[in-house]
C-alpha cells in the first residue's frame, strides 16, 4: 500500500460543487510536491458546516485505487 498525507482547506460552498456533481475529483499535493487526485466523495463523511478541513491520510493499493482516507489532526 502507498500512503500520502496532505492537508485540505475547502470551504462549505466550494464543497457544495463537489455534493452536486459539479465537481467529481479533488486534487491535493503532499508536502513533496505529489500530486494526489481522488474521487470527491470520499471527502462525505470528513464534511461539517464549516467545509472539509484539516490534514488527512490517502492508503491506495498497487494500482493506486483508494482504499482509505482518515482525518488525523
């Protein structure tokens, strides 16, 4: 398994573009400049009203399928 953390800052109405299916993928870069693209409904159950904040860890498999996303701070 391959584990990226990053950080997130998005506010509650730019969430809402994902929750309408306007958006279907977040983007995120770690602090090595990786770029991580994942499927924005991962991120439902780490929304409050505030948006969805904080730093987060990324478990994909061998083909880089995701398979976890936790809120850790």
């Amino acid at each position: 398994m391959k584990e990226y953390r990053f950080s997130l800052n998005i506010s509650a109405e730019d969430y809402l573009r994902y929750y309408r299916g306007e958006a279907v993928s977040v983007i995120a870069v770690d602090p090595a400049g990786v770029s991580i693209r994942f499927p924005a409904t991962a991120l439902r159950g780490h929304v409050d009203r505030n948006g969805v904040r904080g730093t987060f860890r990324l478990l994909t498999d061998e083909q880089n399928r995701l398979q976890s996303l936790e809120r850790i701070s």
